[in-house]
C-alpha cells in the first residue's frame, strides 16, 4: 500500500505541489496525468525515494518497487540477454554459489568430515532458495519477457551497444517486468514502444496484481490499462476512480455543476446585497439588514476548480520557397551490419506535399527521416531540390540540448544577428517566462526539453519540415497546439508518428513501412485505414504477425509441411525428456541434500554433472528447433 498525505514539494521555495493525499492498493492502476511540468515524474521520484518532499509518504517496507524513468545511463558491453539477467540479482548470487559448491563437492573426498556436511546443508539451504524465486524459469520468462517487447531471439546475444536509445529502454522495461516488483513506477513507458509491444504491455499490465502508478500521454493507453486517474493541475490533485476518458467526462460535469452553482451563488449574494443597501440606513429595517450582513458573512463561497489551459503558441516560420521537387530518391538501400532495412526505394517527393511514415518499428522510418537529412551513410543517389530549406526534428531531439546551460544559453547557440533580439519572446511562446529562463536545462521535465529543442527548431526558418515522433512526452493541449501549427505551416511536412489521432486531418499521403518495401497511399490517414480495412493502428500491428503467418502457411509445399511435422515431433518428444530429466536431477540434488549413501559414492558427482550436461543438450536441441518451425 501507498500512503499520501499533505504532501508537499518545493523547488527554490516555490511549490510544485502541495496538500496532495491519497491512498493506492494492490489492483490499482493509476494515470498519472498533468500538464508539462505540473510535478508528475516528481512524484514518482518522491515515491521511489530519490526526491525530497514535507509530509507523509507510508509504504510497505516489504513492497519491492521498480521505477522507469524517462532518462537512463546505459551501460555497455554486455549482450541483451545478459544485461536481461542483471534483473535477477539474488538468483545469479545464488547460482554462482551453487557452481562453487558443486566444483567443491567434485574434488573432496573427506565425506565424513563436519566441513562436508556443512556444504551439504548450505547446498540444500540454497538449492531450495533458488527454487523458491524462481531460479529454474528464470531464463525462460526473460525470453518471453525480451520477445513481448519486440525483441527477435536472434538479437539476444547481440551487444546492447548496437541498439538505440530506444531499444536500450526496452531493456531496462524487461528487467523491471522480470522483477516481480510491488509496485511499478513507470514514466512515458511506450515512447519507445511500436504498437505490437505497447499492446502486449498492455496485455502484462491488465493482468499485473500489483500497484501501478504510469505517468502518459497516451490516451488510448491510459484508456486500455489504467481504472483510476490522478490529475497534477495548478499544484493540487483530482482523484477519480475512472480511466482516463470517463475522468473527463467526470471533470467537465463536476465543472459545469460548481460553475452553474457559482452563477446561483453569486445572485443570490448579490441580491441580498441589494437589500441590505435598500434597508441598511433606515431605522425601522436596520435590525433586519444586520442580519442579513451576518447571513452573508457566514456564506461559504464556491470556488471553481479552475483547469490549467494555459498553451505554448507555435508559430513554424517558413523560408523562400523551393523548386517543385523537394527530394528525388534512386535505388536507396541502407544496411544496419547484416540487416537489411531499406531496399532500392524510388520516391520523389514534390513541393507541398504532407507525408506521413508509418509502420512497425524497425522497418525504416527513422532511418529514412535520417538519410534524407544526410546523418547516416546509404546506398544510391539522392538529390535535394533547389532552395530546399531542411528543419529536422529528431526522436531523440532533447538528447542534443546542454543540461548545464541555461534555456537562455541554450536559446543562444541557434541565434544570430539578425533572431537574437527574439530569443525571450521565443521562450514565453513556450512557455518559459520569467525567471524561468535561468532554468539549467537539467531540471526540465521530458516534455519541457520536447518543447525547449522545438523552440530551438523555430529560431531559423524553412520550407520543408521533417518530424520523427515530435509527441513524444507532449501533455494532450501541447500535442494539439503543434498539431494546428502543422497544419497552418505552409511548407512541406514529412512526419514520423504512431498516433493515429495526432496525424488525422494533418496528412494528405502516407507511405506505409513493410518487409523492406514502402507502399504509397495517395490519400490521409483516414484513406490509408480504410485501405488497410482497419479502424486503427492499433489493428493494424496486432494482425500483422497473424498475416504473415498465414501468408507463410499457405505457400508452404509438401516437403515443407512434412518438414514441420517431423520437427514438432521431435520437439514433444524432447520436452517430456527435458522434463524426465529435470526430475532425474532432483532426485540427485535431494540426495546430496540429505546426504544418503548414493552421494557419498566416488563416480556420485561426475554422473550428477553429466545428467546437468544432457539437460543443457536437450533445451539447446529444443531453442534450435523452434527457430526451424516455417
């Protein structure tokens, strides 16, 4: 259990929040919602214990708690699988244990010695503990774990290193999930999610008997996972026990009724106001509008729950106009190592157009966003058309800011003669006035930076703009915000995006991300949906490995079915030895255990590692079969 009560955090002596109170239990699972820097990832920090705060905080010592947060140090040179495992601290303590203790059992001899008991006992000790947790599964739930998250089991012994920042975070997701905590911190988990695995984390969450405290901007995903909503606005809290969408519907009802309460309120003062003028100086009415004063005095006023509206302006200013083609685009293909992301694609892109790229991730997106502002290497010829202006914005666009600058000195290394001047009223657009522009970047919330590096792209004008997942960390008004500055920019737009709902009405043709291939469809989102004969995204990643699969089954010839018959049977025919064999060796380990006469046998310890040997023949024979299945 969680336990709130008059909390109360400040930042220089100005408050973020104060008197918030609440209670969470197991089955809980809350949306953590606000505004940009109303104090959400705070409070996150406040209850996983990295941030100071006055009031209460009560939780159960026992509770285990596992925290996501927006910015992680990576480490590096270790493979997924084995940064994975990081998450089973006392299971790999344990199993290096139970290895020295079998290489010590292996070459002692002095059966009958005290010492040799004692090993006896701490091998049973710590073979039952390592049960108890979950040390004979382990392996297997990381698996199920990484491959939910979008990971192929051909990536697991590959270095961390290879992967992007986003990927890295999905790593640091499986640990957390393999924790088995009590209590799951989570800050704008699927940013770095494409919608198959933000589907499945969906699925894990749904059925998560823990307490869950997620702090997102996705509507859809607080609306799927979540059966509470805790508001941040103006530094109090709203607590209702509704998803996302009904708390709205809740919050917009219980502010019209204090509003219409307030009007009934305000008229009924203001006409005893008027009587107590009328009869206040005449002598035979003077007791009577004393009594009225002292009405109005005891009168509790209604204070409205005023919404936090207030909205960065954007403005996207454009450049001279280009030439009528923007990009020309011939026999691109881009390799990352031996994978093959892009191939030979032909495109030209006109003057105006409003493009959207969807797909899985992993299928090019970003990595075309990036070729054609000429970050990464490729294959083939692309040309820029004339006068074409390029502004860039990045997934990873905060991660470029200075975190010991300040936003003003941020602002500066962008400026120029001729934009300077304009740097502070650049900021207030954004929201950042006052004394807030000697922020150090550092303290800035994720959305703050989103917005900080999106002020920083509006310094300098141009004529075709290219966006890679611009939402990511913006609170719903700013999204919106952005989304009419798309669609007021004059120039061209190319755009990277999973939200269905940001991209409707901005984009006039999307180029779908497939198997290496990109399809056009010559109309919006919603042509492209109905195309795709999907209401959704969401639909559409959630039947695309079905698809596939089907497609597969039905070009399979004779041989190939005969093939995966022959395979599966010998796939049942090796988990009943995998399990005969597991049994096999807990007989064994219970005989050390209670030390019988078979243990203390000389060849005991050599046919016990040869059974451990066998098993680790069949689960490797088993992993190799399941990657042949077609």
């Amino acid at each position: 259990m969680i336990d709130v009560n008059n909390m109360m955090v400040s930042f220089a002596g100005t408050p973020i929040f104060s008197n918030v109170s609440f209670k969470l239990t197991p089955g809980n699972r809350v949306g953590l919602i606000g505004k940009n820097g109303a104090g959400k990832s705070t409070l996150l920090r406040v209850i996983f214990g990295e941030q100071e705060y006055d009031g209460v905080l009560a939780i159960d010592k026992k509770s285990k708690i596992g925290f996501l947060q927006q910015d992680i140090d990576f480490n590096y040179g270790k493979t997924i699988l084995e940064e994975a495992y990081l998450a089973f601290t006392e299971i790999k303590k344990i199993e290096a244990e139970l290895d020295e203790i079998h290489t010590q059992l292996e070459i002692r001899t002095d059966y009958e010695s005290e010492s040799y008991h004692d090993i006896l006992h701490k091998l049973d000790d710590l073979t039952h503990r390592f049960d108890l947790i979950g040390g004979y599964n382990y392996k297997g739930d990381t698996e199920k774990i990484l491959q939910g998250l979008g990971f192929k089991q051909s990536d697991f012994d590959k270095l961390t290193d290879t992967f992007s920042g986003g990927w890295r975070m999905r790593i640091e997701l499986a640990k957390l999930l393999l924790q088995k905590n009590d209590i799951l911190l989570l800050d704008e988990p699927t940013n770095h999610l494409d919608l198959e695995s933000i589907l499945w984390f969906e699925s894990f969450l749904k059925s998560y008997k823990g307490i869950v405290l997620v702090v997102s901007h996705d509507k859809t995903f607080l609306d799927a996972v979540t059966n509470r909503t805790i508001e941040l606005s103006l530094g109090r809290i709203y607590d209702f026990k509704k998803s996302y969408s009904e708390y709205l519907k809740i919050r917009a009802e219980l502010l019209e009724k204090q509003l219409q309460s307030q009007k009934n309120q305000e008229k009924q003062i203001k006409q005893t106001e008027q009587l107590i003028e009328k009869f206040r100086y005449k002598a035979s009415k003077a007791a009577f509008a004393q009594s009225l004063i002292k009405k109005l005095d005891k009168v509790e006023r209604i204070e409205v729950d005023v919404a936090d509206n207030s909205v960065m302006n954007v403005r996207f200013p454009s450049s001279d106009s280009p030439g009528k083609i923007i990009f020309t685009l011939e026999n691109i293909t881009k390799r990352y190592d031996d994978n093959l992301v892009i191939d030979k694609l032909n495109l030209i892109l006109e003057r105006g157009s409003k493009i959207a790229l969807v797909g899985q991730n992993g299928m090019g997106k970003t990595t075309l966003a990036k070729i054609l502002v000429k970050e990464i290497p490729f294959e083939g010829n692309l040309e820029v058309g004339h006068n074409v202006k390029i502004g860039y914005f990045a997934q990873n666009q905060s991660d470029y800011l200075n975190g010991e600058n300040t936003l003003l000195e941020e602002m500066e290394t962008v400026a120029n003669d001729s934009n300077r001047i304009r740097i502070r009223n650049m900021l207030g657009s954004f929201l950042f006035g006052g004394d807030a522009v000697e922020k150090k970047v550092k303290v800035l919330s994720g959305g703050e930076r989103n917005r900080l590096a999106l002020c920083k792209m509006l310094m300098n004008p141009f004529n075709v703009l290219i966006m890679d997942e611009p939402t990511n960390h913006l609170d719903m008004l700013s999204k919106n915000v952005l989304k009419n500055a798309l669609k007021a920019f004059e120039g061209s737009l190319i755009l990277v995006s999973h939200d269905r709902d940001f991209l409707q009405g901005l984009v006039e043709r999307v180029y779908e991300f497939r198997e290496h291939q990109v399809k056009e469809y010559l109309g919006g989102i919603e042509y492209y949906l109905e195309q795709r004969k999907f209401n959704s995204f969401r639909e559409v990643e959630k039947v695309e490995k079905k698809a596939i699969l089907k497609e597969t089954k039905q070009s399979l010839s004779w041989e190939q079915e005969k093939e995966n018959k022959r395979i599966k049977n010998r796939i049942s025919k090796l988990e009943r030895q995998i399990e005969q064999q597991e049994n096999r060796i807990k007989k064994l380990e219970q005989a050390i255990a209670n030390n019988t006469e078979e243990a203390s046998q000389a060849d005991f310890f050599h046919n016990y590692q040869n059974e451990k040997d066998k098993l680790e023949s069949f689960m490797q024979e088993w992993s190799d079969l399941q990657e042949k299945i077609i």
